[in-house]
C-alpha cells in the first residue's frame, strides 16, 4: 500500500495551448468565427493528408453530422461493432437508423469482417468500423463488401488519431472519417470533434448541416433543418497547439506501448493489446486481457487492487447489445462471444503523458499481484 496517485489519462497542455487560448479572450473572438478554427481545420488536413476537414462540437456531433449528411434516415440499418463506446450506437439511433450490432475479431478487438455479410439486409445503408484503442480495422475486406453492397463506409477515428492501415491514416479510408477530442483522446480541443472526407459533395453537405442548414449565399434561409455542431475558435486555438506537438505526443505513446509489453508481456495469464504486422497503432490506453484462471486473481479484483495503491484503471466497454439503451437488438443474431470475452477481462492501465517512472509503477504494481 502506499500513496501514488497515478491517473488513467490527463491532457497535455505544456505547449501554446495557454496563450492561443488567451489571444481568442484578448482579441474576443470566442465562437466559432476566428483564425484558430480554420487554422486548426488546415493543420489537420494536412497531418491526415486528406481533402476535406469540418471541425465539429463533439466527436459524437462529427458522427451524427457524418451519418445525416450520408442521408441516413428512418428504417435504415447501419452496422456496429458490439464493442465500441455507446455514441457509435447513438449517432445512428438520433437519424432515426437503428444500429445492428456485430462481434469484433479476437485478432483486433474491432469489427470482424467475416461476420459482416451475414448481417446485410435491404435496409442496410453503412457500415461503420471503429479502430478500438487506436488499432486499426481490418479495412481491405470491410471496403470490398461496402463496395459490393453500395454501403457508405463511416470510420468511427476517436480514439484513432495518427493510427495507419497499410500505410494510410485511418479516416481516409471510407466516405467520412470521425474524430474525437475530448480531453482523454489522442489530441485535445476540451470537447470538440471532426469529419474527414476527400469528397466535395461531401464536405459541402457537412458544412451546411453544420451551421443550422443556412444556405452560404443567403443568411437565414434555410435549405436543410441543420444543426449548430460547430466548433469554437477557443477550441481550435487548444486544439492548434496540440497538433504543433503531434509527432513526439505519438511517440510518446509508443514508447509507453512499447514499456508495457516488454515488463508486462511474459507475464502468465496477461493477454497484450491487439498489433497486427499491417496496422501501425496509436496507443490509446493500454489495455490487457485478465485471465482469472491463469493470472493471481480475476480483472476486477486487478483493478481494485491498483485503485488501493492508488492507480487508476478502466474496464473495457461493456457489449453494446446487453445494454438498456439497445434492447431492439438481439433478433437473427449468432451472439457475441468476443465481444464478451474481451468485455469481461479487458482492463486499461495508465497512459502518462510524461514521465515512464510511472508505467514502471504500475507494472511493479500488477507483477507483484501476478
Ligand atoms: C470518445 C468517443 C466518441 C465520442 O466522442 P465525444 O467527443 O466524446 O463526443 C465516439 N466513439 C468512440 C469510439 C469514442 O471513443
């Protein structure tokens, strides 16, 4: 026991976030008119290298934007990953689409495309992958059947910023890429988020719906029932100093990665985060699988022990298709083993973002329980 006080994530802020921060009070552009925004829009473009870039409100209002300028509507379906965060489910359920719910491969915790084809109705509009803890989906065979089907492909990026498939940024892989940036992912703005396209039409339709549906050329007449999804310039302005530090911020990760597995990786009953040879992963958090039967003891009392001396830990998401919120799912469905297997065992441990004293903390700390 002793008094460590190690948090699952916090921010960086140590670059210019302060005083872009201070130049949008000083000068009082605080909404969302202002340099930063189109700044940040700019720098972005250019670190995914794709065409098109409309900052958002949140990550959730980017995949809401994404689906409802897809036209996706009443009676359609769009497919899911069991395992996600809730707001990939909820995005398709505020266009009035009803999310259908697929198990992720054990190979990459992510949607597996194998089980994709058997899930396809008439009323399937898109598929959207979601590159869980920053590994990328398998997309070849996933962009094959979205082709097959005439499916529009959405990429759920949140926790993904900087991940590569093959050598692309994940985000410019389908019709539209999501982002996330809210306090705990990759990059930062507070709240804030992102679509991705490299289609005109697109990013024009975003832009639209973005601002209220307002047409560009005639204020207050509106072409669609839009929505206010825009992103502040004092968001941007964090948000531009975070992407000055992007690279060694990335490679921070890695190495954080890269500790873990080396003092965690031989360790009985401990199963590593996905990293399959085509993907070049961001590390998000770092989460292990905990096998009770084989480790000291199950996840839940791992954690609990870690929260004693201190360190803060998460436990994977829970399956999208037993929750409350989703209960119409459940219907011409061959379950979902994976999703409750990595569910039930699946725990984070620390992302610092400084020093690696504390990675070794922790790992100390799980040994010793081991
Ligand atoms: C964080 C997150 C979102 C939602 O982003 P917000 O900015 O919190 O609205 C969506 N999907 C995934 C997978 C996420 O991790």
């Amino acid at each position: 026991m002793s008094i460590r006080n190690i948090p699952l994530t916090r921010p960086n802020l140590m670059g210019n976030e302060r005083r872009y921060v201070t130049e949008c009070v000083e000068s009082s552009w605080i909404s969302s008119q202002g340099t930063f925004v189109q700044e940040f829009e700019g720098s972005l473009r250019e670190f995914l290298r794709a065409n098109y870039v409309v900052t958002t409100s949140s990550g959730t209002a980017a995949l809401h934007l994404a689906l409802a300028a897809l036209g996706v509507g009443p009676g359609d379906e769009v497919l899911v990953p069991d395992l996600t965060f809730g707001a990939t489910a909820n995005a398709v359920i505020h266009c009035g689409a009803t999310p259908v719910f697929i198990d992720i491969s054990a190979e990459t915790w992510t949607l597996d495309p194998k089980l994709i084809n058997e899930r396809i109705t008439s009323r399937t509009r898109a598929i959207i992958p979601v590159h869980l803890y920053g590994h990328p989906c398998d997309m070849t065979p996933i962009i094959d059947i979205a082709a097959q089907h005439r499916l529009f492909l959405v990429e759920d990026c949140a926790q993904a910023l900087g991940a590569e498939y093959q050598g692309t940024k994940v985000g410019t892989l389908g019709d539209v890429g999501c982002f996330s940036f809210f306090a705990n992912k990759i990059i930062t703005t507070g709240e804030g988020g992102a679509c991705i396209t490299n289609h005109h039409w697109l990013d024009s339709r975003l832009r639209l719906l973005r601002d209220h549906g307002m047409a560009k050329e005639k204020r207050y007449w509106h072409l669609r029932p839009g929505f206010n999804y825009r992103m502040t310039n004092l968001q941007a302005a964090i948000g531009v100093a975070q992407l000055e530090r992007i690279a060694a911020q990335l490679e921070h990760r890695t190495r954080v990665g890269n500790r873990y597995r080396a003092r965690l990786g031989s360790i009985p009953g401990l199963t590593m985060p996905p990293a399959m040879p085509w993907a070049k992963c961001v590390c998000w958090l770092f989460t292990v699988l905990v096998d009770s039967s084989v480790f000291g003891v199950d996840r839940d009392e791992l954690a609990r022990r870690l929260g004693c001396d201190g360190i803060e830990t998460r436990p994977i998401f829970y399956p999208l298709h037993r929750q409350p919120a989703y209960g119409q799912e459940g219907t011409g469905s061959t379950g979902y083993p994976q999703t409750e297997l990595v569910s039930a065992a699946g725990l984070s441990l620390p992302m610092p973002f400084a020093d690696h004293y504390a990675v070794d903390l922790v790992c100390d700390a799980v040994a010793e329980l081991a």
